[in-house]
C-alpha cells in the first residue's frame, strides 16, 4: 500500500512539473505573439485578424468540435488580439 501511494505521488508531482512546463510555454508565447503585434500596423492586424477568424471557421467545420472549446479559443485569441498584457 505505501509503494501504491509513493508511486501515485511520484506520479502527480510528474504530471504538476507538466503542467507548470506548459503554462511557462503559452505565458512565453503571449509574451513573444503581443511583443510582435504591437509592432504591427493597423491593416495588418486587421488582416490577420480575418485569417485567424477565417482558419477557426475552416477547423471548426471540419471535425467534431464542442462549441464550448470553439468559444473559449475564440475568447482568447480575441484577447490576444485585441487587448494584449501590458
């Protein structure tokens, strides 16, 4: 029983450096991806803007997506777009 819950715990601590790994990469993207679009003019922002808006609506027609995860991604990447971290 105790090799059971030293292995479980082995395990959690395993799947918590993950997860921290991961939040370290989106947090480094947002940093990189806002870094780059205050750079950017007005009509380019737009423009990417509609391709963004354009590959969501092709991916979402494509496969089997829950209309929650669509509108969450929608909601971030609006955020990113529209109201970068300062």
């Amino acid at each position: 029983m105790k090799n059971l819950i030293a292995e479980l715990l082995i395990r959690l601590a395993e799947k918590e450096t993950e997860s921290k790994e991961l939040v370290a990469q989106v947090e480094a993207l947002e940093i990189v991806v806002t870094a780059l679009l205050r750079k950017t003019d007005a009509e380019q922002l737009r423009q990417i803007n509609e391709s963004i808006n354009s590959a969501i609506q092709t991916a979402s027609t494509g496969e089997q997506q829950h209309p929650e995860d669509l509108t969450l991604l929608q909601s971030y990447i609006q955020r990113l777009l529209n109201h970068p971290r300062q």
